[in-house]
C-alpha cells in the first residue's frame, strides 16, 4: 500500500455525460455553426466543401480502404420574393416551432444571416430554446412497438 498511499484517493464518480437539455443545446449550436459556416461561404462567393471519412471497397478483390468523402449540407434559409432571407431552425430533419404557430425568422439580408446565427446560438445556450425540445416528438425503438394487447397478424377470414 506504499504506492497507493502517495496517491490522493477520492469518491468522486464519473457523472452522466450530458442531461437531455445539454445535449439539445449541444447538438443544435454545432448545427447553426454549420449554418454560420455555410452563410460566410456564400457571401463569400465559395463552395463549402464538407467531408467526413468513410470504408470504401477498391478494386476487383474489394479490399477496403479508408477515404475522405463530400457529406451535403443542406441550408436552414431562403429567400421570398421580396429578397428577404427566412430561415428555419431545425433539430433533426423538423423545424423547430419558436412561437405558437411560428417556426421561421426574418433576417433581412444574407449579410446579416451569421450574425442572427450567432444571436440565435447564444440565445440556446442562455436556454431560451428548451421549451421547443419538450415539443419534439421522441423516436426510437420505445415508439416504434406496439402496446401491448395488439397483435400483429392479420384478422380476418382465412383464405
């Protein structure tokens, strides 16, 4: 016990790591920090190119080979015919609904769109946007099985 005793020993135990809340927060600032990448991309004029390393088979005898392939971002915002910029902010693939009946935000124009991104994002981390997780439907095995009693033949005549 010699070497342990030159050790500050405790009963610290490794928490959760991260509560639903955090990881909403979490998961929808490094979404709209995709979104302020893509806005300076296209003010700037220039492609923004993502890419994200994937197992692809090579040659005759499909041997694998590890390669850096284009992921598709898809862009939260738009433009009316007005020349005004909307956009949308999403969790997943589904818009988020920011007020009763009210799921988009008017910016102006494309300049403005990363600076409304910032404010939008310190606005999720002040948790002003954790009212609009309780309002996203949860997936996931849990809502996919039928409840109990249901059974999952057919009824009806045998034929």
């Amino acid at each position: 016990m010699a070497i342990l005793d030159q050790l500050k020993l405790s009963n610290a135990a490794h928490g959760k790591e991260n509560s639903p809340v955090q990881r909403f927060r979490h998961r929808l600032i490094d979404a709209i920090q995709l979104q302020i990448d893509l806005a300076k991309a296209d003010i700037a004029g220039q492609p923004l190119q993502r890419t994200r390393q994937k197992w692809v088979k090579v040659g005759a005898t499909g041997e694998k080979e590890l390669q850096q392939v284009p992921v598709r971002a898809r862009r939260w915002w738009w433009k009316d015919e007005s020349g005004a910029t909307f956009i949308t902010l999403k969790y997943g693939a589904r818009p988020l609904e920011l007020a009763p009946g009210k799921s988009a935000i008017e910016v102006g124009g494309l300049e403005d769109l990363p600076t409304k991104l910032t404010l939008i994002c310190d606005a999720i981390r002040a948790g002003e946007l954790d009212g609009c997780r309780a309002k996203i439907p949860s997936f996931g095995r849990a809502s996919l099985t039928k409840p109990k009693g249901t059974s999952s033949k057919h009824s009806g005549a045998k034929g």
